[in-house]
C-alpha cells in the first residue's frame, strides 16, 4: 500500500480562499444550509468578532490535489461556501456605499482570479453542477443568474447575509467601511481552520472517513458516501458517477425521498433491519474492498429508481410494472408508511412485475391492519419487513404466500382487527378518507377518482356552545375522532358544514346522499349511533382488507 501523502496546517479560512483555486465535485451534495444554520453562522462569528479571543476555530476542510492549480473539496463545502456569500455581501455594502476600489479588490482576492492559461476569469471557489450557475452569476458577478430555477437555499443564504452585513454596516455609522473591513480582516487571519491537502481523491475520503470516526457531527449519508469513494481508489470516477447517478434519482423523487432513508431502506432489504445511527457502522463492517465498494455503488444506483418511484406515482419506473402495483404505493404513500418500503424495494427488483404487484397490493392489506391495530410503526414491524425484503432478495421468497410467512406476527387476525377498528381513532384526514373510499367501494384499491373527502358530525370542538346541550366536550373529543362519525362528501360540500347539531345532521344525510350515498350514515343524531356505524364499518373491514388465507381468517396455520 502507497504511504499516505498528507499536509495539515492552519490558515484563516478566507486565506484558503484567496490562495487557491476550489472545486466542489459532482457527487458532493448540493448547498444545504438553512436559513438558521446561516443565522448561527453569522452570529458565532460575529461573538467571536467583538471577543478578546485572537482566533476562532471553524473545524476542518480537507481537499485533494486534482491539479497543480486546483483543489477538489471533499469536506468543508457548506462552510467555504457560506463564507463565500458573506464575503460577496460585503463586496455589494462597499458598491453600494460608493466604495467601488474597495469592492473590486475584494472579488479580486478572494471571489475571482484571472487565469493566463485560460485568459478568463475563474471563481476561487466553484460549486457542483446543480449550483453553480446561481453561485457564479449571481454570486461571484452580481448578475441575474442564466437559470430558471435559481438554486432556493443558496439564494436564500446570500440574500440572509446581505441583509445581516447591510444591518452591520449601518450600525457602525459613520464608521461603517473600517467595521467592513474589520470583518474582512477577521476571516482572512482568525476565523481559522485545519487545511488537510492529500495527493488524490482515494487518500482524501480516507482522512474524511477517519475525522468522523474521531466524532465529527456529520450527515450518514455523507459518511457513507466518502467511505465507499475513499474504497475505490483505482476506479474513482466510475464509483463516483454511480453515486452521483443514485443521488440525482433520489433527489427527483416526491416529498418523501430522503437519501439517508433510501441508503437505509436499500441496506435493509440486502442485510435486515437497522437504525440510522448504526448503518455506517454496519456497512463498514460488511463492505471492506474496492470490489465489493463498486458492486454496493452498483447497486444503489439501480436500486434508486425503484425508490424514487415509491415516492412517486408519477415515475416512469411504473410504466413498466402492472397497474396495480402503481395504485398500492399510491395508498401506501398516502397512508404516510415506511415501515414496508425494503420488501417493496426488493420485490420490485427482484420479483417478477405480477408477483411484486401482489406483494404490494397484500402490504397494503397489512398496512392497514397493523396501523388500526397500532403495531405499524415500532420495531418490530420494520424488523419483519426488513426480514422479508432479505429473503426476497436472496431468492427464497417469490409469493405472498412465502413473503407473509415472514411477517405474519405483527399482523392482527380478524377478531382482534375489528375490535380495534371499532373503536379506532383516526386523526389523519387523508388516512380516514382512504378507508372510508375502500370501505364504499369494497376493495383495499379504490379506483374511482373524485373530490369527495371526509366530513364529521360531531366536530372536534364547540365555539358557540350550540352542542352543549348533546353532548359533553369531553364526549366530543372522544367521538369525533372515530371513523364512524364521518361520511364522504363533495368538497364543496364539506366547506359550509352548520355548527348547530341537528342542521348539521340533516345536511350531512343530503350532502352523503348527492356523493352518491357510498356508506350509510347515521340514522340518528347520538354518540351511541356513532359507535354503532362504526361497529358496521368494522365488521366490513375484515372482508375489505383480508388475509392470504383469504376473509374470515381466524387461525392461520
């Protein structure tokens, strides 16, 4: 093994700046800081600013020579970055306060060179491909950025810091370009950080990987990323594109696609359940040389699409799966559960379109029970889904029948499912309007398509005291949780609902009946009714959503 070519010395961050030429690959992240991180940015320098103290430490960066003339960033990028913004936001206080020399030599120092080679000017510091437009023009240059769609969160962090360094300005007075330059000053020689140079990429992640095990606070995702990278050594690109390929997949996927929860879910499926907290730890554990780092890559990256969809109803990945497969993540999507997505991710990767259809469509079946139940969300679901999403993809498992083998524990036969479901609470409109359109339509795949939601009799409170006289408010909050005090109406409908109890029955009774009557209401306005539908509506569920061994299951043998 090569010896490690490695310099560490200290330098003001803004002497990185102004002494090297910094490039942000591909495969890093995009600029992620929030408006608060950028905030306790600010202010933590600021305190530092005003102390006695002569430096302030602001951690590590560590970079890899790709050239003679450029450093690739592997760690540092948020901090180089937002350093980055605030040192342009005083650039624009000194324009914009007639001080023209001063803001051109400062984008000279630390914001742009020129380059002989090139004849043209070049950020000193240069963002990945999803950022750099935005960071370059409206950044670097002061110029409306090229882009559409300007990048939100750094246009936001630059927008924040010109605001906090205008407000400095102005509270210094008639002082205000010495109080500018004062700050200049502080993040060229105090705001200080350990610059940790090797000679390629390989050696960078390996020291990146080593400074996190020493317990820097860093996202899983990055550590992971930079422990498979610091792996590949001799096929770094190649490692890097899948990387870069899984996380852009990821990244366009619906609300729901996190990369931490996708790497986890993926690990899941392969190895069985683990915590978030112990996925480095355990992939560390199992992947230990550039081979099986590249065959890991590999398999993010075909994995990533499959996920991407589970987020998505609207992916390509579905034109080429059956129908039903669609519509069951659409239901598990709505119900907000993620306890199932290994088995999913692996029994659309590894199943057959029909089988992996069927898996999807039972999980629905024991989504729901086990969310009326209350079991959906612990451990122990995702242990047994993990477990089964393991023997898919090792192969021992092709059919519902073997799959719910694996996770029939956790899921409540039919008596135990109607007790619990008669007296549910549902606290989610979109998890009650989902049951409710089953319920009418008597499968676990509503098909139909409208603008009918839930509508309740008995309201969660009482303003006017108009149901004072019925009910107690403490007999209100009990029931009107239930699922048996709602009906399906037309939206429009459920905009104008009366306050007053008897106007308020009446007009659910006809605005149920113009939805098409999907569910008999109530015969009487009683908490006592209530109860009584819902018990209907229970005795309905254990045939709408049934067991493998089909309805009626008590004991599964």
């Amino acid at each position: 093994m090569s010896q490690l070519e490695l310099e560490a010395n200290l330098h003001g961050i803004g002497h990185v700046l102004r002494d090297m030429i910094l490039s942000v690959p591909p495969f890093q992240r995009n600029y992620s800081w929030t408006l608060e991180q950028v905030d306790e940015f600010w202010f933590d320098l600021r305190a530092a600013l005003t102390s006695a103290q002569p430096y302030y430490f602001m951690g590590t960066v560590v970079v890899s020579r790709a050239t003679s003339s450029t450093a690739i960033v592997i760690d540092g990028q948020q901090r180089l970055a937002t350093t980055t913004l605030m040192i342009a936001a005083i650039r624009d206080a000194f324009a914009e306060g007639g001080e023209e020399s001063r803001a051109s030599a400062i984008a000279n120092k630390y914001l742009t060179n020129w380059s002989l080679e090139k004849n043209d000017e070049e950020p000193r510091l240069d963002l990945n491909d999803a950022d750099r437009n935005y960071f370059r023009s409206a950044v670097l240059r002061h110029q409306t950025a090229d882009s559409d769609e300007p990048r939100p969160l750094l246009a936001q962090a630059f927008e924040r810091l010109r605001v906090l360094v205008r407000d400095e300005a102005e509270s210094a007075g008639p002082r205000w370009a010495q109080r500018l330059i004062q700050w200049v000053d502080f993040v060229d020689r105090r705001a200080q950080v350990i610059l940790m140079e090797t000679a390629d990429e390989a050696d960078a992640f390996m020291v990146f990987e080593t400074l996190n095990d020493r317990g820097l606070p860093l996202a899983v995702a990055d550590v992971i990323k930079n422990y498979f990278l610091s792996l590949a050594r001799g096929r770094l690109d190649e490692a890097s594109d899948l990387w870069l390929s899984a996380v852009q997949t990821i990244e366009e996927g619906g609300p729901g696609s996190s990369l931490t929860s996708f790497i986890r879910h993926w690990w899941n499926s392969r190895r069985g359940a683990t915590r978030e907290r112990d996925l480095y730890f355990f992939i560390r554990a199992a992947v230990r040389s550039e081979q099986q780092s590249m065959e890991a890559l590999g398999d993010l990256a075909r994995s990533a699409p499959v996920y991407a969809a589970l987020t998505d109803t609207a992916s390509p990945f579905w034109e080429s799966q059956a129908d039903d497969a669609r519509s069951a993540a659409g239901v598990l999507l709505d119900l907000g559960l993620e306890q199932y997505r290994p088995l999913a991710l692996a029994s659309l990767s590894d199943l057959a379109a029909q089988s992996s259809a069927e898996v999807l469509k039972s999980t629905v079946n024991w989504s729901v029970r086990a969310l009326i139940a209350g079991v959906s969300g612990g451990g122990t679901a995702e242990r047994l889904f993990a477990e089964a999403a393991v023997r898919v993809t090792n192969g021992r498992s092709e059919s519902v029948a073997s799959v719910w083998q694996d996770v029939r524990q956790l899921i409540p036969r039919d008596a135990e499912f109607v007790s619990a479901f008669a007296s549910r609470k549902i606290h989610r409109l979109s998890t009650a309007r989902y049951l409710l359109r089953a319920l009418a339509e008597q499968g676990p795949i509503p098909t139909w398509a409208n603008e009918l939601v839930p509508a309740p009799m008995i309201p969660r409170s009482d303003p006017t005291g108009a149901w004072g006289g019925i009910l107690s408010r403490d007999d209100m909050a009990d029931q009107s949780g239930r699922l048996g005090n709602y009906v399906l109406v037309q939206r429009e409908d459920a905009k104008s609902l009366p306050q007053a109890p008897e106007a308020r029955f009446s007009y659910l009774v006809q605005a149920a009946e113009r939805a098409g009557g999907l569910i008999t209401p109530w015969s009487v306005l009683s908490q006592t009714e209530v109860i009584t539908r819902q018990n209907r509506l229970a005795e309905m569920a254990v045939d709408i959503w049934p067991l493998p061994d089909g309805p009626r299951a008590e004991v599964i043998s």
